[in-house]
C-alpha cells in the first residue's frame, strides 16, 4: 500500500522501537513456564551445577535425581504434532523407581492449565512396566500415593506406562502382553494404575509404543467445586484449534482430595530395563490450549485498516487488523527498492486492532507499510 509521508530514514529505522517506548521482546503472558534444555550442556547431567537455570518461569534449576537413575542432556531432536523440542533433549537410564528430577514454578499455578511435553523411548523396547510419568504436585517430593489420600493431598499424573500383566484394575484397555510393545498413555493417582479404562487413551487408538517415535502428551488439570485439583483430561498428540474430547480423563472419586495448590513440577522413571532409554523435552504449562498446541487452521493474515497523519507533527499512525497474543513485524519502505526496514521487528497484539505510529516519516513524498503475522513459538 502506498501513503504519503514525510521519511523515515533507514538509519532511524532501528531506533523507532526504543524512541516509541514500543515493546519489541518477545511476550506470552498465557504461558506459565516452559523448558525445552536448549540452553544446557550436552552430555552433562540436567543437574549439575554448572547447568543454566534455563527455560522460564521456573525458580532455579532441576533437582538431582533419586538414586540409581540418571538425568543427561542429549544431543537430539524430538518432534510430534508440529511441536518441535530443537537439537537438546533429556534421557534418562536406571532401574529404580526414582525422580528423574523435579523443579518450582515462580508462582502457584492457576485452576486450571494445561501442561504438555514431548515423549520417546529413544533405546529399548517398551515392556513390562516401563514407566515415565509428571507430577504436578504441592513440593519437589510429594509423588502421592496409589489411593486417594488425606483430603486436599492427592497428587494426580500423566505419562505412559506399560502394564506388565492382565491384573491392572480389570482394565481391558491397559492389560499388557508382559514383554514389550504393550505402551500406554495414561493418568493415575501418585505412583499407582490407572484406575479405569477411562483413564488410559485406548490401544486401538494408540497402537504399540515403537521406539524411536516421538509423542506429544497434553493434560488438563482443572480445580473442582472443593477447590482442589480433582481433574485431568488427556490428549495425545492433538491436532485441534480447539480443545476436542479428551482421550482420556480422570477425577478424583471423592472431590476435594486433590491438592489445593500445585508449585512444582516432578518427573518420575519406574520399572526400566538397563537398555532403556526414555526421552523428553519441551516442558511447557500454560493457561491456554493455544500455548501448547500448535494452530491447524491458518491464522486470518493481517489487513492495515488506516494509515493517519498527524497534520501537526507529520506522524503516521498505522492500524490493521490482529490477533491477541500473537506477535508482528512491522515494515516501512520509502521506495519499495532495495529492501524494507523494521518500524517494530516484535509487536505483540493485545486486542483485535492494533496500532503504531511511524514518528520519523516527514520528509519523503512517498511512504509505503506492511504488516507481517510471526509464527507463534510454542
């Protein structure tokens, strides 16, 4: 589009940002905290001292974990429904049924939120009761227990799990062939089974868990009426705008034995076998599905509604049409030729319309915009 307007030089063009007191870092305020170990050194425990405290909203860093088990930072990639963890991801190696680790939130998280990390078993072959499974829990050691316990202390989690028999609460759904490839993706109450078929995401749905193949899990945990943690909703590797009916759910059968309030997150190892080696990367809570769940239908394109000048000052103000949350790019050009410049290289919408204005274009004739959508970060 074309406007008149006085310049905008190309050497100011990087100042706009600061000049306007306008944002330009990145900003998602529905995302409680996430992780996805691209700042840590590979080939170092998650744990040690010399690790970053990275990701954010977390405080501090990763606890060490339990006894006979290890956490290491791998080199590798891990990718599942648009969901890409980059080059760094955790592995974990042991036969005992320990933390992997576990790490605070900065602050209490909300009533409900949804969490969702990426899942591989990258060596082995997923049998008998291979276990890898978070806990949303009130401390970095509470794990719960397989039945509800005193009121408002029950920890429920998520994860997968293989059964290792036919036994597991008359579950249909769960019963395991005992060896390998009887992989499922479940929520339980602390360290226990899942407690029903309703609670597991069904094999005819899921399949074996192959090795090597990556996973996306996103649960739901939502307070009841009780005030406590007494839900969780389940989807694997979701390919929805929306939330759609969970795959799997779970509620607390007496409402108020959940926690009341959840401060950290545990990641847990049970029942492997030496030559297992389960994975997992992008660690990422959040208040809305949209934060941990990549958009399918593509996002309505940016339209510039109005370009104003100021008649006193010679300031443009440029408007278009936006989307909360998501962020843009916005260029300016005198000539169109040789290349465009950023007015704003981050602009983080906060409603349906945004704006900004061009407060260096006074001296040129001609005076052209453009409005780009940036891809959202999961």
């Amino acid at each position: 589009m074309n406007f008149r307007n006085p310049s905008l030089s190309r050497c100011l063009l990087a100042l706009v940002p600061a000049l306007m007191g306008l944002p330009n870092q990145r900003s998602r305020a529905a995302i409680i905290a996430t992780d996805d170990f691209e700042t840590y050194t590979q080939s170092l425990a998650l744990s040690d001292a010399s690790q970053p405290a990275g990701g954010s909203g977390f405080a501090g860093t990763w606890s060490a974990p339990g006894a006979g088990l290890t956490a290491t930072v791998v080199a590798g990639t891990m990718a599942a429904a648009g969901v890409n963890g980059g080059v760094n991801a955790v592995e974990t190696a042991g036969i005992t049924n320990v933390p992997v680790g576990a790490r605070a939130f900065v602050n209490p998280l909300p009533d409900t939120f949804y969490v969702a990390a990426l899942v591989r078993e990258n060596a082995g072959v997923w049998g008998v009761s291979n276990t890898l499974s978070f806990y949303l829990s009130n401390s970095p050691t509470n794990l719960g227990a397989a039945t509800p316990g005193a009121a408002g202390n029950t920890v429920l989690t998520f994860g997968i799990r293989n059964s290792g028999g036919a036994t597991d609460f008359s579950n249909p759904n769960y019963a395991g062939t005992g060896s390998g490839g009887g992989g499922h993706f479940m929520i339980r109450l602390g360290t226990g089974s899942p407690p029903n078929a309703a609670a597991v995401i069904p094999a005819s749905s899921v399949g074996t868990v192959t090795t090597g193949t990556d996973y996306y899990l996103v649960a739901r945990y939502s307070k009841s009426a009780s005030g406590t943690y007494d839900t969780v909703d389940l989807w694997l590797n979701p390919s929805s705008d929306t939330p759609t009916t969970p795959e799997a759910t779970m509620t607390v059968a007496t409402p108020g034995f959940g926690l009341t309030n959840i401060t950290h997150i545990i990641a847990r190892a049970a029942a492997l076998q030496a030559d297992d080696r389960p994975w997992f990367d992008r660690l990422t809570v959040a208040t809305e599905w949209s934060d941990v769940v990549p958009p399918v239908t593509p996002p309505a394109p940016p339209v510039i509604t109005s370009a104003t000048r100021n008649p006193q000052t010679g300031d443009f103000s440029i408007s278009w049409t936006s989307l909360p949350g998501r962020a843009y790019r916005i260029e300016a050009s005198d000539t169109l030729v040789p290349e465009w410049g950023d007015l704003e290289d981050y602009f983080v919408a906060d409603s349906e319309l945004s704006s900004i204005v061009d407060s260096f274009a006074k001296d040129s004739p001609n005076r052209f915009y453009r409005v780009r959508l940036l891809p959202p970060t999961p």
